[in-house]
C-alpha cells in the first residue's frame, strides 16, 4: 500500500470527533441486532469517556476527518500482558488507507507506552482480509439470540436451577470442562473448579442450570441476569447472559444442545428477557460449531502482537 501524504493523524478531541461518531451511528443504527441502549447520546458518552482517558486518534484528510481509532489502556489484556482495546464503536474509517495510517500511529503511541497487544472489535459482517494481512488474528466471537417458545412435549431433556446440595454431581462436569477448556489448542487459563463451581453457586446474579438427561445429570450451563457476555449495544437489562456450558462428551452430538436451546429460550420468554447473548474462543472449535448453528454472529474480536 502506497503512503497517502494528504492523511494527516492526531489528537481526537469532542470537536474533531463530532460529525465522525454521527455517521458511525447512523450507519449501524440499520443493525437489527443492536439492543435498545444503542443511541446517539450513549455512543457520544461512551465515546467522550475514551477521548479524554484512552488513547485515541483522528485521521484528517483535506481538513476533513475520514476515520478514528479509540481504545482503553488495559493493564492486563492478554497474558499478564498491558494492551490497548478498541470496542466496535471505537473504530470508524472511510476505506483501508484511513485504517493503515491511523494503525501506523497508534502502534508508535503504543511502543512508547510499552503495550504490547491490540485487540480491535468488529460488528458481522465485516471483510477481516485487511487486518488479517496488518497481522491480526481472530480471537473472540460474540452471538446473539433473540428467544421464542417452544411446545416441547414428551422430553427426556429438562433443565432445572442447581442448588448447593448439587455441587457433587456437578463438579466432575466442571473439571472435565475446565479440562477441556485449558488443553490445546484453547489454552485457556486454568481455575480450580471446585472454587468456580462454589463462587458461582453461591452468586445471586448468577443461574447454574444442569441439564438433565432423565434423572442424570449430564451437563451445566452457567447464566447471568446481570453481567452478559458480549459488546456493550448487545445486551440491556432484557438480556440474558450464557457463560460456561457443557455438556459430558459421551452424550455431544445427540441433540441434546438443540434441546436444551429450546429450554433455555422457553425460560427467557417466560422470566421477561428478550434476548441472549454469548461469547466463545474463535480456536473452540466445539463452540463455534454449536453457537453458530443457534446464534447470530454479531461481532468478532482480533488480537495482534506488537512485542516488547
């Protein structure tokens, strides 16, 4: 790619920033997906927030601003690792030069700073070639559903709230999933599941459902009222958050997922919550398989390395 000499970058300010967050908003306003928290005056907040204490930076091209780059400054963003974060309403640019320049230097700012890793959200659909080729790579997809009822009759699926007394029978799930969670090729970090499963258990936001074949229990699902997964214009107070789930590997792909979609569904439209989301590790092959089949891919997060 040619340097284009007319792109000049610098400081975003409210001023600098104004007519860019408004065609950033009426552009994506058309997204059905986007919860009702999506408006002009939330985006102009959140934006104004980043302005003042992240790293931010507008690119101007004949007097005119053409793009912007926004991002928190994360202490530990990956591996223990300081990085800076740009949410999907954080980037905006006119074509992939605009794109070049501003990365070209938010990386200067970044070394200085001694972050080494950035990690930019996209809202689907989005052509990722280019930040694939600026060394990018995908790291974290977000889904989002929006529930129905469901007649289910005769079922030997069910789903029913976990209690304290129910920690036995659930831990071994726990551990198999924080197992397979922490091997290759996720690499996630390792908890101890006997805490997690306790902390959860305990926590009032928080639902552990089993997932019951008959009588046994066969697998989890961990919900929350409060804290849901995903980019902030995803979820609202009608969302209903899907974090840990899993199901024991000899009873995967018997239906029992789609099943329990439909329960999980069944229970939002009858406790008031109008949407779910979730979100899973683009290397989870399992996951992505499952939630896309259920889910509509609503954003994707990518991560590059700057080194030390």
């Amino acid at each position: 790619m040619k340097p284009n000499d007319t792109l000049m970058v610098v400081k975003a300010t409210h001023e600098n920033m104004k007519d860019l967050v408004s065609k950033y908003y009426y552009k994506q306003n058309q997204n059905s997906y986007l919860a009702k928290n999506f408006t002009l005056e939330a985006l102009n907040t959140d934006i104004g927030y980043l302005i003042d204490k992240g790293l931010s930076y507008v690119s101007i091209e004949n007097e005119v601003p053409v793009g912007y780059i926004l991002g928190y400054k994360v202490k530990e963003l990956f591996f223990n690792n300081p990085g800076v974060y740009t949410p999907d309403f954080a980037v905006y640019f006119e074509n992939n030069q605009v794109l070049y320049r501003l990365l070209e230097v938010y990386y200067e700012k970044m070394k200085k700073l001694n972050f080494t890793h950035h990690a930019m959200t996209f809202l689907t659909p989005f052509h990722d070639d280019f930040i694939i080729q600026l060394g990018y790579g995908l790291r974290v997809i977000d889904g989002v559903r929006f529930p129905k009822k469901y007649i289910i009759n005769d079922s030997e699926i069910s789903i029913k709230a976990a209690e304290i007394s129910d920690f036995n029978n659930l831990l071994p799930i726990f551990k198999e999933h924080n197992l397979y969670m922490s091997s290759s090729p996720i690499f996630l970090d390792a908890e101890d599941p006997s805490e997690e499963l306790n902390e959860v258990l305990k926590d009032e936001h928080k639902i552990v459902f089993k997932i019951l074949y008959k009588l046994e229990i066969i697998g989890f699902s961990i919900v929350d009222k409060k804290y849901a997964p995903g980019g902030k214009y995803f979820k609202d107070s009608e969302t209903l958050g899907v974090k840990g789930t899993h199901i024991k590997r000899k009873y995967q792909n018997k239906q029992i997922g789609r099943r329990y979609i439909e329960l999980l569904d069944n229970y939002c439209v009858d406790n008031g919550y109008n949407r779910l989301a979730v979100d899973f590790e683009s290397m989870n092959l399992l996951a992505v398989t499952f939630w896309r089949k259920h889910y509509h891919l609503s954003a994707k997060t990518y991560v590059k390395y700057l080194g030390k």
